[in-house]
C-alpha cells in the first residue's frame, strides 16, 4: 500500500488521504482503530484532541443473549443487516445441506430442516419482531433487508414479545426468528437474538459462532430474486393458544402490572376473557414506572389473592402472594410441578445448574426427575427436548413449559399458578413452600 492510500479496518478497498482526514473530521467509527488515526494532517486541534481522548471501538459481542452492542458506536442498521444476512444464510445452506466452511462443528448443531427450498416445496422462512426500544425500528429495517438480501421470505411481526415471537416460529413452521431488542441493564445497548426452528434460540459457544465467522468473511447474494415480504398479527392466535390453559378456575383476584406496552395490551385482553379479575393501580402509572414496591403496594391495598409483575420482554415475572412479599421462582416451578402431578403420574424437570439443592430434593420427593442443565436458555431448551421434560427453571427468573414445545412464558406461568390456586381457598402463602 502506498504512503498516499489507506484502508478502513474492516473494509476491503483503499480510499486517498482527503477521505480518510475527512473520515478522521467526521469521527469515523473504523477510525478508532486505524494504524494511521494519527496522521490528522491540518485538521483542527480541538479536533485532534477529540479523536485522541476516544476510546477504542469494541467490537459485536456474541453471547447467549444474541448479538449486541452499543447503538451506533457498535451497532447499527447496516450492522443488523449483515448479521441477519448472513443467519439467513446459515439457514439457507442448513435446508441445502450444505456445510459451512468457517465453523462446520456449530452448523450440525442446528436441526434438520424438513420442508426447506431443497425440496422445492418453499423458501427460507424467517419471523421477525422487536421490542419497544426507541432505536429498534432502525435495526428492524437493517435485518429485514439483509434477510431478503439472503433469499429468505420475512414475516414481520412489528412490537411484539419474545415468547409470541417464539409462537409463531412454530405455529408458522418458520425456520428461524429474529427479535431486535434492547437490554434490560443497559438502555445504549441493543442487539439481535436469534432462534432456530422450532423456536430454540441460538447458542452463544456454538451455533453464534458460525453466524460470527460469515460476518467475519462477508456477505455474498445467493440469489437474484426478489424474496416476499408480509406482516402477521401474531398476537391473536398467540393469546387464542394461551387462553386454553386458563380453565377451571376460581374468581381470583390478580394485581398483573407490566413493565412494557406490549405486555400490557397482551395482558388486558386476556384477562377480558376470563373470570379473573385484574386489579389496577388507583393512579395510573407509565409502564417504566412499575417496580416490585408498586405491586406489592397494589396487591395490600385491594386484597387481591396474587400479585404479578411482567418483565418487559414477557419470558420473566416476579409473583407476590396475598402479604404483598415477593415468590421466589423455584418456589413458583415447585408449585408448577404439584400441579404437573395432578395430571401425570410422573414427569421429567429440568434444573438451571446453581439451583438450590432444598428444591432438587423436594422434586425427587413429589416422585418426579430432575435433569440437570446449563442456565444458558439455548441449553435449556435443548435439555426440555432431550428429557421430555415438562418444566424446567431455577434462580434465573425463567420457567419453560411445554406447549407446542419449550417456551419460557410469563404469561403461561400465571395460567399454572392461578389453577394451583383454584385448588383450595386457601391462600397464596401457606399454598407456596418457600425455597432457600
């Protein structure tokens, strides 16, 4: 390369010197780790000064949550679309049997694919969905297109939650599913995760990383054609499916306030249809606002039976009894499996590894087995397939249930706690046994 040429890490052709000094004025994302950042020419020193006191650019991180990373220091909409390009991709060559070079081993992870465009009978399918975070839309159209760029057909679901997310990858027979979404701890971070068929998400220490390595070698068009693109209200036969396992029950009273829009409409609508009777807060409060304290304080003042707070993305719920005190999830999966005996002589259920030894033992004793599993969700959900379990969680937060396959459902939750207490008029404490 000659002294007048230079080449933006992570790009693979070479660009004159004006446009890399106007790169270096623009704050050029690459720009931080360039070997020839410090060639700034006759820029400005108050420039200068800024460039020097930025931090270098992290790169993606892929994990079990997904992909993710700081909106546009780290991720953008051109980021989303070549990660989702190259999944739709992996799914592509997984129909065509065709094993990919960079990471053969995490390609045989992802199941056989039964009716993909190998047989003719129809292309790649691929669900989409995102969260309501302010800076998804932006990455929705960047996956979108880099899915169709792939050849895959895209059903979009708009703002919805993972677990409908999930619903649809099966009730649709899609391939895979995409949910753009923002991360709880952090409000600059967004990201992608991404599920497999059946509606499994991807794993962080294989099948990530054969996505990571065709990001790493680039994107190439499979096809010419132009691949169809619909939206889908999911959320009508995702609540239609639910509402079956609320039956049989008492006319409790439920204090349920949730923490995202989507879950809030999901959860109004479907109490509507059951003799349930949802407790709101006398002043109305911005979902953002709704913690722990609020519910408990709801639940006490209107002498509801339970209290239920939905995490945003609607896989986690944090259930409080009569007192207003918070339920530990494994007191909350112990209660689930009295329920599972009732109705089955034995069943399997899965155990988060760091599960607490008081409810392994307590399981074994109800007469039902525990097979233990990473707390990562893709092994979870491997492990609930494997066993054929019929629940399974720990101090995560997450209960899996089977319906229709492993899904980690608050909503489903609540149907099972509600039937434990139909079963008596006894109330919520003396029917929990606490855990640790």
């Amino acid at each position: 390369m000659s002294p007048e040429t230079y080449q933006c890490p992570g790009e693979n052709y070479t660009i004159s010197r004006s446009v890399h000094l106007g790169r270096l004025a623009r704050f050029y994302p690459n720009c931080r780790e360039c070997p020839h950042r410090h060639d700034t020419g006759g820029l400005a020193r108050r420039v200068v000064r800024a460039l020097e006191a930025l931090p270098a650019r992290k790169t993606l991180r892929f994990d079990d949550f997904g992909v993710r990373g700081v909106y546009l220091n780290e991720i953008d909409r051109a980021t989303a679309r070549e990660v989702a390009g190259c999944f739709g991709l992996l799914l592509r060559q997984r129909a065509l049997d065709v094993p990919s070079a960079p990471a053969p081993s995490a390609q045989a992870e992802m199941a056989p694919h039964p009716t993909g465009i190998a047989s003719g009978k129809r292309m790649t399918k691929v669900v989409v969905a995102r969260d309501e975070h302010p800076c998804t839309p932006d990455l929705a159209v960047g996956a979108i297109d880099g899915l169709r760029y792939a050849g895959c057909e895209v059903i979009d679901l708009g703002v919805a939650s993972s677990p409908c997310l999930v619903f649809c990858i099966q009730h649709l027979e899609a391939d895979g599913g995409v949910m753009l979404c923002g991360d709880a701890a952090d409000s600059s971070v967004i990201g992608l995760r991404l599920w497999r068929q059946g509606g499994g998400p991807l794993d962080g220490d294989t099948e990530l990383r054969a996505v990571q390595a065709m990001v790493s070698s680039g994107i190439q068009r499979p096809t010419r054609s132009a691949s169809p693109y619909s939206s889908f209200h999911g959320s009508v036969p995702y609540l239609a499916c639910l509402l079956k396992h609320f039956h049989a029950l008492r006319p409790l009273k439920v204090a349920a306030l949730c923490t995202s829009g989507i879950m809030e409409q999901y959860v109004s609508r479907l109490f509507s249809d059951l003799v349930c009777t949802r407790i709101h807060p006398e002043t109305p409060c911005e979902a953002g606002e709704v913690d722990g304290d609020r519910v408990a304080e709801v639940v006490t003042e209107s002498r509801a039976h339970v209290g239920v707070l939905f995490n945003g993305d609607g896989e986690r719920a944090t259930f409080f009894d009569e007192q207003g005190r918070i339920v530990g999830p494994e007191s909350i999966l112990l209660l689930l499996v009295r329920g599972a005996l009732r109705e089955h002589r034995t069943i399997s259920v899965v155990l988060e590894e760091g599960a607490s030894e008081v409810l392994d033992q307590a399981i074994v004793q109800l007469g039902a087995r525990v097979v233990a599993a990473p707390a990562r969700p893709a092994a979870m959900t491997r492990a609930l397939g494997r066993s054929a379990a019929r629940l399974g969680g720990g101090p995560s937060g997450r209960i899996w249930i089977q319906n229709g396959g492993p899904a980690a459902d608050a909503i489903l939750t609540l149907s099972g706690v509600l039937a434990a207490l139909s079963w008596t008029d006894s109330p919520m404490s003396s029917v929990i046994e606490p855990i640790g």
